[in-house]
C-alpha cells in the first residue's frame, strides 16, 4: 500500500517551486473529501444545530441545578436531634453510645462501629445519611445462645455480645481478633 499524499513540484512564473498534493485514485480523494467534510462539521458544530447556544446553556444550567440539589440532599449533615435519636436507638439495641447528647464522641464513636460491623457495613466511625436511616429501622442484635449469661465472640462481624441471665444482649463491642 502506498502513501496516500503525493507531492509535486510545479514551476511558478517567478522561478519558485510550488507544491502540490494529489491523491493516488479517485477512491482516496472521496475519502479525502468526506474526511475533511466531517472535520469541518465537528469544527463548528453550533451553526448547523437546531438548539441555539442560549438553549445549550440554560439546559445545562438547570441540569447542573438538579444534580447539586440532589447531592446536597443525599449528602445534608445530619442535625443534633438527629444524632440524638441515632444514639439513643444504639443505646437502646444494646451498643453502649454512653450520654445520649446527640455529640458523638469516643463511646458514641465505638457503638457505631460496633453497630456498622454487625451490619456488615463499611465501617468508617462517622455517622452518614446512610448509616441514620438503617439504625432507625434496624433490629437489635440476638446472640445465637439463649437462656443463659454469656459472652459471644462473633468472629465474622467482629464484634462481641454480653447477654444477662436469660440471654438477651445487654451490651455490644467491636473487637478485633486479628483473622480479618
């Protein structure tokens, strides 16, 4: 397969050489022809839309709107009451979250960890939009032993359950047994 530009020298009237391109056969100039066409189209694509720039950019500006106001609804800090009602359903399905006072500290920290491994969600420590929803229609824990006072070790989730004389969990911890 050859080039597919030649060059030519032609003679000019002022003694200069001029160049000159020429294509091999007719069908390398259709191609020629079609690719230079379609390069000019995407070169100013704005004159042969039927949509007007003005269009164009109120278009994207209400786009823009909508996804900022979503992800500003999706990603909206939780309030103090809010916090406060997280910790205290923790509290009452057994993670120990210390004062219910909607802060989260070192106690409140380690309950929604303890509470985000029994989930088996990704634990992060930090109280999210996600993490609000779930605890405020999650179940408490039940150990797998009932009847009587004991400590179980789930090993899987990493966490471990104290449960009083009948079996019922009392008090939920995060642990780490080094197999994870």
């Amino acid at each position: 397969m050859g080039t597919m530009l030649r060059t030519r020298s032609l003679p000019s009237p002022k003694g200069r050489a001029i160049r000159t391109l020429s294509l091999p056969s007719p069908r390398w100039r259709g191609i020629f022809i079609v690719t230079i066409i379609l390069s000019l189209l995407f070169l100013n694509p704005s004159t042969l839309s039927a949509i007007s720039r003005t269009d164009k950019r109120k278009a994207r500006s209400v786009a823009r709107s909508i996804s900022h106001s979503v992800a500003r609804a999706r990603s909206r800090h939780l309030t103090r009451a809010e916090l406060k009602a997280a910790e205290d359903r923790l509290a009452e399905m057994g993670y120990g979250t210390g004062p219910v006072d909607g802060v989260i500290d070192d106690l409140a920290r380690n309950a929604l960890i303890a509470f985000q491994k029994w989930e088996g969600r990704r634990v992060t420590g930090n109280m999210g939009r996600g993490d609000f929803e779930i605890i405020m229609s999650a179940a408490a824990p039940r150990a797998k032993d009932a009847g009587y006072r004991h400590v179980e070790v789930d090993l899987d989730r990493q966490v471990l359950l104290l449960t009083d004389d009948n079996g019922a969990v009392m008090r939920i911890l995060p642990v780490s047994s080094g197999s994870n």
